[in-house]
C-alpha cells in the first residue's frame, strides 16, 4: 500500500518558520491504528488526513500520542494540499471535522479558516498553573486550553515551563500570551498531554486567544506571533461568533509512504 505524503510549513512565508505539518490525502480511511502509527513515525505535532466526500472533504488530525477534536495549522496545510498538490478550483473548501464544519477560502494574504470563537471564562484557583510555568503573576483562564495572560511579551519569550507538571494539569495544553510590540498579541503554547511539549503555531488556541484580545484591545481585526525558538505569524478576524485565522503555507517535502500488505 503507498499513500502520498506532503510536508509543508503553516503560517510560514518560507520553509523552517511556522509549524510543520504531515498532511496524508486517502482514497478510503485505514483503521484508526494505522493513522496513528503513521502520525508517530512522522513525529510532527500533527498529521492530518482526509477523505473526499460528496460535501467535501472528511479531516481528522493526529498528534504522534492521540487524535485532537481541532488543529489549526494542520487544516490550512490540509487544504494548501488540496488546493495546490490535487488541483481543487473551489474558493471554499468544506471539511467535516469532530468540532464540526470548517471552511477555508482563498485570500489575498494566504488561506482563511472560519473557525468557531470560544470564549475563555475565569479559572480558579490559578497558583498550581503559574508554579508549573514558574510565574509568579498571571490571569488564567479556560477553555479547550488554559490561558495564561501576562504583561510583557518577554515574560512570554522566557517562560520556561516544567512539563511534568503541566502534565498535571486539566485542559489540553498552556497557552501564555501577553500584548506584543511588533504583534497585537505573542504568545506560546505548551501542550504535553498530547505528546507536543512546544507548539510553534496553534491555530486553535487562537479561537479562545482571539475573543479575549479582541475585547481587551478593542479590535477586531489582530496581528498574532507564536512560538519560542521556532516562530510563525497568523492574522485574526473576529466574525460575530467566528473567529478568521489567516496564514500562508511553504511546502517543504512531498514523498511516498509504503506500507507492507499483510505479515
């Protein structure tokens, strides 16, 4: 069995910045132990497979640990790969997902992905989260994810989480974020429980991310940077209950992958 394999940079405007992500088009879906297998051999913090159907397309996302409800920067590689590597020519592109329907538009700055906004809500007590970042002060919020608001961006840039207590946590990862000087908002996201100990970009925290800054600033329209070491850049729309993410893909690596038939 071969299945073709794309490896592309998300909200990246050249190869080695944003994240990467594996993204495995199928003409039929293999069982759920083979999609994981080839997401941990990839060892990228996603792996996205799809399935055309008659509404669009069938996306499902894979860490190298577990199937996540929601990735951002897996989907705008996904549909990068639908639009440029299998010549779709729709201007929206529909992707049946665990969180529901997500669409994905050409735009004049990249792909834009419609996503639903989630709003954070209060969260305490916050001590156990800033010890396990090693904050002494911070805003912790929840939704999918914890939200940790500071006031410096280089709070953000230095912040050095012990990721066995992270582990420890509820939620599915730690957002830090702070109001930046280049960027509306910086932030990085740390997520263990799913096998990702840093994520360079996280489309999804940015459904919560985006609702909080938009009222904070006082904006609907935000510049958003992520990540640590590794960094990538998004822009963001608030759309009534929706949030806008908007990003541009560099392809890095286009392959086969074999698989054995039988023992």
């Amino acid at each position: 069995m071969e299945i073709s394999l794309f490896q592309v940079d998300a909200f990246a405007s050249r190869p080695f910045e944003g994240n990467p992500a594996a993204v495995c088009p199928l003409n039929e879906w293999l069982d759920d132990a083979t999609l994981q297998a080839i997401a941990a051999e990839n060892n990228l913090s996603e792996t996205a497979f799809f399935v055309r159907e008659s509404a669009g397309y069938r996306l499902r996302w894979f860490t190298p640990s577990v199937e996540v409800d929601l990735c951002g920067h897996a989907t705008l590689a996904a549909a990068w790969v639908v639009f440029n590597e299998l010549g779709d020519t729709a201007d929206t592109l529909t992707f049946m997902t665990r969180s529901g329907e997500l669409r994905v538009h050409r735009h004049e700055a990249g792909l834009a992905m419609d996503f639903p906004a989630k709003q954070p809500r209060a969260m305490a007590p916050a001590e156990a989260v800033l010890s396990a970042l090693g904050l002494e002060y911070g805003e912790v919020m929840m939704t999918d994810d914890l939200l940790v608001v500071v006031e410096d961006e280089s709070i953000v840039d230095d912040v050095s989480p012990d990721m066995t207590r992270l582990m420890a946590l509820p939620g599915r990862g730690v957002a830090v974020t702070a109001p930046g000087r280049e960027f509306d908002i910086v932030t990085r996201w740390f997520g263990p429980k799913v096998g990702v100990e840093e994520d360079p970009v996280t489309g999804s925290a940015h459904t919560s991310l985006v609702p909080y800054w938009a009222e904070r600033l006082g904006k609907t329209r935000l510049t958003a940077r992520q990540g640590g070491r590794r960094r990538g850049q998004l822009r963001c729309e608030m759309a009534g209950e929706r949030v806008i993410l908007i990003g541009q893909v560099a392809p890095y690596l286009r392959g086969t992958i074999r698989i054995a038939d039988g023992p």
